[in-house]
C-alpha cells in the first residue's frame, strides 16, 4: 500500500495518534441506523476538528445530501460484470483503497458507511485483497463499528457480522454498538429476542468492546431528519432557524433543541474513545 501524497488537500486536523484512521460501519442488517451511526461518527468529529472524509457503499443518498463534497460511493460490480471479468469485484472497491490510502498519507479519518446488501461483497472483498495484510504493514488503526437494535434478526446479524469481521480483517477492533432507538435491550423472559440475546448477544459482548447508544427523545429527531439536517446543525443553531425548520412555536423549538445536544452529549461520552475522540478512559460496556 503506498505511502505517497495525494492531491486531496484539507485544513482539518490530523488524527490525535493512537485514534483509528479508519472506522468500519456496517452489519448484514438494513435497517438499523448504520447511516445514523456513520454521521453522529462524522459530526463528533467534526466538532473536535477534525473533518473525515466518507465512504459510502451503498445506494441511499442522506449521506450525500448531508456531506456535499465529502464523500465517495463505491458502486458496486454487477453479476454479469463479475461473469465476465472476475476482476471487476476488485475494481469497483478502487475509490475505497485510494481512501484508505490517502488516510495512511494525511492521518485524516475516513468513516466507511456499509449497507446491508453489501456486507457481504464487503467481506469477500476483504478476504480477496487480503486487506488486513495492507492494514497492519501500514501500520494503520482501523474499528468496525456494529449496530445493532433491539430486535432479533438484526441481534443475530451482529453476530454473523462480527464474527466475519474477526476472519477476514482480524487486526481491526470489533465494537459493538447498542442502538436503542426502537427500544432498551431488555426482553420479556423466554421470549425469542430474550433467548438470542441471552445465548447469543450477551457472549459476544463478553469478548468485544460495546458501547450503548440511547434513543432521542420521541418524535424530536424526526422534524430535523426530514429537514435535512445534521445533528451539528441543530446544536448550533439559533431558536428562530429551529422554528423555520421545524415550523414549532418558540418554546417547542427550544425543547427540541434541548433534546438534540442532550442526545448528542451522550453518544459523544458513549462513542468518544471508540472514534478518537479522548484517551485513557475504559472502554464503554
């Protein structure tokens, strides 16, 4: 993997050393925040300064929206592609290995947004290119970060996800992360998500860092998601904006703010250390 410069320039600061220059997000589950979890990761840190930039496999355009500019989709090879040249597979991840690259050369992050159809050409892909190999030669610090809701398939798809993890790319930090925004982890006893979370959820926890990302308060995200905006947008903003946006009265306005920074107050101490964002505390469990 080269080391050499690449004409992409930035003014955002360089990665503190020891933080992951890049942070995997993805599960074989759609649905469960993985885009959520990929831009709260890229708006803290923002906040702290530093500006990452984005890939995105996936065909969903809120990431897009939200980072003009800033991120690079990787289109996946069709079958027919792959029929005629095998080498297509390895082609279409081109624009994530020139990132990966550019990460080595400027120590800027980059965050890798993974949809679920793609996980598994994600993992071949890996396992293909032996890309673990390239990370550790270059030295570089990578975590996978997988959500997971509280809901049985997408419960067992951390497990499938993260044990794939461990086999193609066993150099990079599995984390899992607790997305309660459809609800806490706690199951009525014997029921089908209480028994994949008791035999299954519970030991994986039990071997790799996790960290719990609690839900916003009801119906105060959704105005500004359909609005567009991102959660640095929202903290920063002055009441008046919040009302255009969300057409609330003053005091709701504030309420929503409110809730917001309250949230995103808390996925910083929860993702904080995982991301780079501080040193020397424990890992979230």
């Amino acid at each position: 993997m080269s080391r050499s410069k690449t004409s992409r320039s930035t003014d955002a600061a360089a990665n503190p050393a020891g933080s992951p220059s890049l942070i995997f997000v993805g599960s074989d589950k759609g649905g469960i925040g993985k885009s959520f979890v990929t831009a709260l990761a890229a708006d803290l840190l923002d906040v702290a300064g530093i500006a990452p930039r984005i890939v995105q496999i996936d065909e969903q355009e809120r990431l897009p929206a939200l980072y003009p500019d800033r991120v690079t989709t990787v289109s996946l090879a069709s079958m027919d592609d792959v029929r005629r040249d095998p080498g297509a597979i390895v082609a279409a991840f081109d624009p994530l290995y020139a990132a990966i690259e550019e990460s080595i050369a400027d120590h800027v992050p980059t965050v890798v947004d993974i949809g679920g159809p793609q996980q598994t050409a994600v993992e071949e892909y890996c396992g293909l290119v032996d890309l673990d190999a390239d990370l550790v030669e270059a030295g570089i610090s990578a975590v996978w970060l997988v959500p997971a809701t509280a809901e049985p398939e997408a419960m067992r798809a951390a497990v499938r996800t993260s044990a794939a993890i461990q086999r193609v790319l066993p150099s990079v930090r599995r984390t899992l992360i607790l997305n309660e925004r459809d609800g806490n982890f706690r199951f009525y006893p014997g029921s089908p998500a209480d028994r994949i979370w008791g035999a299954e959820l519970k030991a994986l926890i039990e071997t790799v860092v996790s960290a719990r990302i609690p839900a916003i308060a009801p119906g105060s995200w959704a105005p500004f998601e359909a609005a567009g905006k991102r959660f640095v947008d929202v903290v920063a903003a002055e009441i008046p904006q919040i009302q255009r946006w969300t057409g609330r009265s003053r005091p709701a306005a504030k309420v929503l703010r409110g809730d917001v920074a309250f949230f995103l107050s808390a996925a910083q101490e929860a993702l904080g250390d995982l991301i780079g964002l501080s040193h020397g505390g424990s890992d979230a469990q």
